[in-house]
C-alpha cells in the first residue's frame, strides 16, 4: 500500500461503485466523513511501516525539542525572578544596576 492510498477517502479492500442506488451512495457505508474517516486513517497508519516509523521519529523529536524549551524556561528564572526583585526594591534604577554587569560583559565580549 502507497501513501497515495494511505490518504484517499476510500477502503483499499472495496471498489468504488460499491452500494450505489440511482448514483446515491448508501448512507450506511459512506466512508467520508465522522469518526469512520479517522478510524480508516488509522487503519492504514497500522499496516503502512514507514509512515508509523516517520511519526514515531517526528514525536521522540517534539519531545526532545519540549524538554529542551522547558529546560531554557527554567534556566532563566532565576535572573528573572532576581530582575524582578530589583524592580520593587529599587525600581527601574534597581533594574539598571543589576543589569549593568551583564550588559558590560555582554559589550566587552571576549576581550581581544
């Protein structure tokens, strides 16, 4: 099975005149939309090895990339957390004088 047939909004395993009145299709066997289409979906995903092996790759990635942002998030809230403090201490003056090192660290570079 390709991936053409992966997302076609038709069974494999049936023909497309399959319960056809008048050029009606059959309401019972319309496999179009609902629940039934995402089932099918599925259905197909399960016997297409490649396409489960690209979302089983892309998912351990997404993983690994949340974990990695959470990982920055938490890292820097503790200058937040300080910056903050400095505000309500000193206001913005407070702020400036906590920053100050860093921003001339930042300026200064590595000094060659």
């Amino acid at each position: 099975m390709g991936f053409d047939v992966l997302f076609k909004h038709i069974r494999p395993d049936h023909d497309n005149d399959h319960n056809y009145y008048g050029g009606q299709r059959d309401a019972h066997h319309d496999h179009h939309g609902g629940l039934e289409q995402y089932l099918n979906f599925f259905k197909k995903l399960k016997n297409n090895k490649k396409l489960m092996m690209s979302l089983s790759v892309a998912a351990i990635v997404l993983v690994i990339f949340a974990i990695a942002v959470i990982a920055v998030i938490i890292m820097f809230i503790p200058p937040i957390v300080k910056w903050l403090e400095s505000i309500q201490i000193g206001g913005i003056s407070g702020l400036v004088k906590t920053a100050r090192p860093w921003l001339e660290l930042l300026w200064s570079g590595t000094g060659k």
